[in-house]
C-alpha cells in the first residue's frame, strides 16, 4: 500500500542491538517541552500585523510587496508582469488562476502550463522563461518566506529557473515563522495526507554572501522576486 512502512520496528530494534542499545519501545510519544520560546514570536499579531511584519521584511530581503484584493488582483499581476519584461510565462497546474479570474490576463501572455506529460520539455520551457508565476501554501511572516509544494503539476523548476519569481500569497496564508509551517505539515502527516516529497521554503531572489561577506543577488536562481498579498483570499 503506498505509504506503509513494514518491519519498522524489526529494524530499528535490530540496529539498537547493534548498537549496544535497550530495544525501541512502542508508544513514544513526543515529550512535552517546558519551555518552547519559539511559540511566543509574533504570538498575538493578528492577520493584519502579519502582513505588516511580512511587509517590512520583505524590505531587507529585495523582494517587492504588493497588497490587493480578489478585485484588483488581476490587474496587479498584469502591471507586475509588464514591470518584469513580460513573457515568456511559467505555471504550474493549478485551479486557482481561474478562481482568482487570472486566466485572461495569462492569455495575453506567452504562457506555459506545467503539464507532467510533457517531460523534459517542462524544464526547458522553465529555463527560457523570464517569469515564474505560483502561489504560496504557507507564507512566513518573520522572514518573508513563501512555502511551495511540488508534486506533478507543480514543478520546482516554476520557482527557481526563470530571471524572476511572482508569488501570489492569500492572506489566510500567512503565519508568524517557520514553528507554525512546520506544525501544519506535521498536522497533514498526523492525519494521513500524502506531503510531497519536495517542500521548497523561498525567502526573496537568490542571493549568497559567501564571497567576502559581500551579498550578491541572483546567484543561482531568480534576480527577481515580487509578492501579492491578496487580503479576501
């Protein structure tokens, strides 16, 4: 059955013996912490202060904020999308462009849809493109940091081949750090969803200062990176 573990605990016992270790024990529960100081930032801050700390962050990271609603989205996407150079475009399969009626504006755009089908073909279009379009599972205000799920419709290769990276970021989305993302995929794997094998946490254009301190933007991968917060979203 996909996703099953079998002789689980046959192994991890036989590599306790190996190891000169008591057998592992069923029923390990995770220990309860007295203190967990990583649960007390940004603890209060409402949905509204997120986006206002995820604003000011994004700042210090050279990534450009917008702030719009269901209404306005669309055109906020085409002026962003004119300010970059336009197409050719890259996006991953997902019924959100057209919940959030953003299919006219990337008809009139050179467009791609990421179709697994395609193959190679996927990763070439993505190389020649100047403009990666996706939207953001879980958005971490503390650091301006957008979480992104891959899977078959949602290539890795949207996010980090194009010159630029446009993230749309539904204001339900956003949580103060990276305790709350990493509670909320726990959650997922507590109830049985399949998580993706690649979860990509992207904070800005690529950047490295690595070289005598000196930061250096677009390195290995977009030079570019913009945010759309959309608030009714």
């Amino acid at each position: 059955m996909n996703g099953t573990i079998h002789n689980e605990g046959t192994f991890l016992n036989n590599v306790a013996k190996n190891l000169g270790r008591a057998p592992i024990m069923e029923g390990i529960s995770v220990p309860v912490w007295k203190h967990a100081p990583q649960k007390e930032v940004l603890k209060h801050a409402k949905p509204n202060d997120l986006i206002e700390v995820l604003e000011e962050q994004c700042k210090r990271i050279n990534t450009q904020f917008h702030l719009t609603d269901s209404k306005q989205v669309m055109q906020c996407l085409k002026q962003v999308i004119e300010e970059l150079g336009n197409g050719p475009l890259i996006i991953p399969k997902d019924d959100r462009f057209s919940a959030y009626k953003l299919e006219d504006i990337l008809k009139e755009k050179d467009v791609h849809v990421w179709d697994h089908q395609a193959g190679k073909e996927n990763i070439e279009k993505a190389e020649s493109a100047n403009i990666g379009i996706t939207f953001s599972e879980i958005t971490l205000a503390e650091s301006a940091t957008v979480v992104l799920f891959s899977d078959k419709d949602h290539g890795r290769s949207i996010s980090f081949l194009p010159s630029c990276h446009v993230s749309i970021i539904p204001k339900s989305t956003i949580v103060p750090r990276m305790t709350q993302a990493a509670a909320a995929i726990r959650s997922k794997v507590t109830r049985g969803e399949i998580v993706p094998s690649c979860i990509n946490f992207i904070t800005g254009p690529s950047n490295s200062a690595d070289i005598e301190m000196d930061l250096v933007v677009g390195v290995h991968g977009p030079i570019k990176a913009v945010y759309i917060i959309v608030e009714d979203k």
